[in-house]
C-alpha cells in the first residue's frame, strides 16, 4: 500500500490535507519488520511514532512473573498509529507490539514530529484534537472491559 493510502486511513490525521501529512512526516524512515519481530517491547523506552503503511502488528502484554498469560490488547493494520504512549510521556512502553505478517512502517522520532507540528498550527490544531479523540475512546473501551470484568470480581471476593 501507499503512504498516501495509509496517512489517509490514519485517524490522526483526519481533517490535515494530504501534503500537510505528508510534511509533518518529513525526515521519517521506512523499514519492513518481519513476522514475529517486535517494534516495541513492554518496560523498553521509546521515542518513536510508528506509522502502518502495509501488513498487520498486534498488540499485548506479554506473559511474565506477575502475568500468568498473555493479554490480547489489538491489532493494528494500514494507518494505525503505534508508539504514542512511550514516545509523548517519555516513559517506557507499556505492551509489546509485534508483527503479525511483514510489515511496512514509516518511523519519526516523536520530538521531530511535535517540531513539525510547531511549525504548522492549523494541522496541529486536527492532529492534537484526533489524538486526544483516540485517547477518549481506548479509555472509554477500557472503562466497558472493566464493567464487564467488575461484577465476577465481586462475586469471586465474595466467596471468600
């Protein structure tokens, strides 16, 4: 697939004309990760956006000492963004991200985009509001897996 195809399925840059993505973009890298590599790794820092431009990464956190089993958390395809959290708060990441299938992505570090973003107010303007519109709706996805989750751990603390 095309960058212009994926920058035009990213969400957050929704309401940014074409060129603009593109040069928001600017100074980034395109590399393949193949099957079963990881991007990014859960308790690694990262300070790089990653931009899907073709294949399918999946998103978990992986089994450990205090985690019995792994935990799906998503899968991404064309267009998604991953990288986000670790690279914006500067902390490190909280899940493992892999690929599925090879994968194509175009990588920025995160200080070159919110530089770029300076230096286009109207673009920052779509961008920043469609992350934070993205932010909403994984915390509200959150908010329901915790109601669904809440009443069985009531009724397990119950027996006991």
């Amino acid at each position: 697939m095309s960058l212009d195809a994926a920058i035009a399925k990213c969400p957050i840059f929704e309401g940014v004309a074409p060129k603009r993505a593109r040069a928001l973009l600017d100074g980034a890298t395109r590399h393949t990760l193949r099957a079963g590599e990881i991007l990014i790794d859960e308790g690694v820092p990262n300070e790089e956006l990653h931009l899907v431009v073709s294949g399918h990464l999946r998103v978990m956190l992986p089994a450990n000492d205090t985690r019995p089993h792994p935990v799906h958390l998503a899968e991404l395809g064309v267009g998604a963004i991953t990288g986000e959290y670790s690279a914006f708060d500067k902390r490190a990441a909280s899940a493992r991200v892999s690929a599925v299938e090879d994968t194509d992505l175009l990588t920025l570090r995160a200080t070159d985009f919110v530089t770029a973003l300076d230096q286009d107010p109207d673009a920052a303007k779509h961008v920043y509001r469609n992350l934070l519109e993205l932010l909403i709706e994984r915390l509200r996805a959150q908010d329901a897996e915790v109601e669904l989750i809440a009443p069985v751990a009531r009724g397990l603390a119950s027996r006991h």
